[in-house]
C-alpha cells in the first residue's frame, strides 16, 4: 500500500517568493522520487501575491507524468484573512483546492513557536471553545474544499479535561453539512503533539459519517514532500480508510489508497 498524493504543499514556506522555475522545480522532483504523483500546492493566503498562474501553467508542462494541481490555504490571519478571502473569490476558478485552516485566535497565532505562554493565560478548555468558534466561522464563511489539521490547536500538547470528540463534532457536523473534506496532516508528528492531525477519535467519528478524507504533509520544504505518510498506512487500516480525494477544479475524486 502507498499514499500516493499530498494536498497539502507549500513551495513559499514562511516568507513571500514568487513562482519560478527555480522555486517550483525541487518540489516536482521530490515528489517523482518518492512515488507522490498527484499533488497540490498550498501555499498560505498571506502571501498569495507569489502565486503566478501564467508560469505555474507552464512550469507543470515540465513534468507531464504528474497531477498537478494548484491551490491555496486560507486562513483567519487577522491582518491578510479577509483579503485572502477575496483573493480566494475572485480566483476561484483558477484554482483546483482550497485548505480552510485557524491559525489564530484573535490576535494571538497560538501555533508559532514563542507564544506558548498564551496557553498558560486562561482555561485550556475555554481556547479549545474559542478555537472551535474561529473554525466554525471559517467554513460557514465558504470558498474551501477541505479543513485542514482540524485539531491543530493540540500542537503544543496542551489538552483540555474529557473527551475531546465533544469539542470537535460540531465541526465534523458542519463538515458532513457543507460537504467538504477532512484532512489527516502529518505534520504533527514533527511538533510537540508528536500525533497526526486529527486524532484518532476525532477520525474514527469521521469516519463512522462517512466525512471524506484528504491527505497532507504540510511541507514548507520540498525535503518533507510525503514526509510521515509511510507511518500513516497503519493507522488508515485500523480507521478502515481505503480512498482518499484528490481534486481538479474543486471536483472531488475518491481514489484508492495505491
């Protein structure tokens, strides 16, 4: 068995770098040597001004084995969330997929090394509420195909009492509602968390709704295209997960897992 797509890709990293050749081409590579034959980049909405589709059209007739796909991730930055909202609109049809994502919770980016601290303010169990509220406005806000790292709120293991499915269901209800997908993304295992995101119980009642899944490794180098998605296979057979999406033009396909 082999995951062979990742929907979950950003060539820019953490700081602005417009589309070249140059830029774009390590990353197709990487992905022809790891077997990854169908993917998406996602760079961030912050810096959508690096986006290119003229010469994204061209640099993917480079590579005429691949599924190439490109798209965005857009999110609730307080400073670029809204006009990357616009931006999202009026691209719309340019792009194959877009990641809905909360990385902030006011003004606070609560998953940036440094702001820990904003953990240790107030009640883990209200951030948690207060997490699930920015998502719950995010999706009803529409314009994406996917929410990524649904629990990515756990990234520094800060955990709230109970069962952490009551946090999160009223998200997978929206989800089931809006027909989107819910990504498993392996870049918790290189955070704190040290888990995939989400977690399993969160999965297994994905699962039990027949949310469909995507799959990402959230790579800011094109070193972790793939990156955990061999030690995902266990946990795909124990969800009883056998296909994943992939997407053209906001089209879902359900493709099995190779």
């Amino acid at each position: 068995m082999k995951i062979f797509a990742d929907y979950h890709m950003h060539p820019q990293g953490h700081k602005l770098q417009p589309y070249t050749f140059k830029l774009l081409d390590p990353w197709a590579e990487s992905c022809l040597q790891k077997g990854v034959v169908d993917f998406c980049f996602t760079d961030h909405d912050r810096y959508r001004e690096g986006i290119d589709f003229k010469i994204f059209d061209q640099w993917k007739q480079k590579f005429p084995t691949l599924n190439v796909r490109l798209g965005i991730e857009r999110d609730n930055d307080p400073v670029s969330g809204h006009s990357g909202l616009i931006w999202v609109k009026e691209n719309w049809e340019k792009l194959d997929f877009v990641l809905g994502s909360v990385h902030f919770i006011g003004d606070w980016p609560f998953d940036r090394n440094g702001f820990e601290e904003g953990f240790l303010k107030r009640p883990i169990e209200d951030i948690y509420r207060d997490y699930v509220k920015n998502l719950l406005q995010l999706i009803d806000e529409g314009f994406i195909d996917a929410v990524a790292h649904l629990d990515l709120i756990k990234i520094f293991n800060y955990r709230p009492k109970g069962k952490i499915i009551d946090y999160f269901e009223p998200i997978l209800e929206k989800i089931k509602e809006k027909d989107l997908c819910l990504e498993i993304n392996t870049a918790g295992w290189r955070k704190p968390v040290k888990e995939q995101y989400p977690a399993e119980e969160i999965l297994f009642k994905a699962v039990e709704m027949k949310i469909p899944i995507s799959i990402g490794s959230d790579a800011h180098s094109w070193l972790e295209v793939g990156k955990g998605f061999s030690e995902l296979l266990p946990l795909l057979h124990k969800l009883g997960i056998r296909e994943f999406a992939v997407f053209r033009s906001h089209s879902r396909q359900m493709v099995v897992v190779g």
